[in-house]
C-alpha cells in the first residue's frame, strides 16, 4: 500500500518562498512519478509539478514554471517542491501524488494519478 504524507505548508507572503515535501513508503518506486497538484476553493485540481523516479524528468504548469522547482531524494523516499516568488494565486491545499506509470510518461490529469496525499494548506497572503 503506497503511502504520501506531506508536511511544510503554511503562510507566507507575496514574493517569498516555501518548501513543501513528501515522505512516500510502501513500495519500491523506481518506475514511478511523483508529482504535486494543487485545489483552490470553488476550483478543480490542477497539475503543478513532477517528476520521475529514477531518471529525474521533471514537468512543470506553466504558471509556476521558472518558480517552482521539484527535487527528490531517493534514499529518503522524500520528494519536494521548493516555491519561490509565491503569488496570493499560489493559495491552495497542495496534495502530492504517486503514479506507478509515471516512467512511460508523465501525465498532468488528475485521474492518471491513483495515490494521494491527505494535502497540506500553502496561504500567500498580498
């Protein structure tokens, strides 16, 4: 049983920066994505970042493109996304996710993603 648990989310200014990360456990991940979306109120999830396991290709949305940037640790299990330049637009729950398929390609739909953390709140305030 794939496990995401997320921590390091909070409230932080226009332009700052935050870090949140991603403890996975319960399986060997090397063929997996790892990937960040992101839920606003009256919003439907949006992809915002990922990456592969073992090859360390990387996705990003447009609108966090050249501020985000995902980082993982294999011998952590850890994956992360460091936010720079944070906008009050960034305000959401961010969930991490898992995709078992995620070394064939990387998709941005929330449905191609079967594993979810329980989300933590990023609050950027103007």
């Amino acid at each position: 049983q794939v496990q995401l648990v997320e921590s390091g989310g909070g409230l932080v200014q226009a332009g700052g920066s935050l870090r949140i990360s991603c403890v996975a456990s319960g399986r060997a991940f090397s063929k997996y994505a790892m990937g960040w979306f992101r839920q606003a109120p009256g919003t439907e999830r949006e992809f915002v970042a990922a990456i592969t396991w073992t090859e360390g290709k990387t996705e990003y949305a447009d609108s966090v493109k050249d501020r985000f940037t995902i980082s993982k640790d294999n011998a952590a299990n850890t994956f992360s996304l460091q936010m720079n330049s944070l906008k009050p637009e960034d305000t959401a729950v961010y969930y991490c996710a898992a995709d078992p398929r995620g070394w064939l390609s990387i998709g941005t739909a929330v449905s191609g993603w079967p594993y979810w953390g329980q989300g933590t709140q990023v609050t950027v305030s103007s």
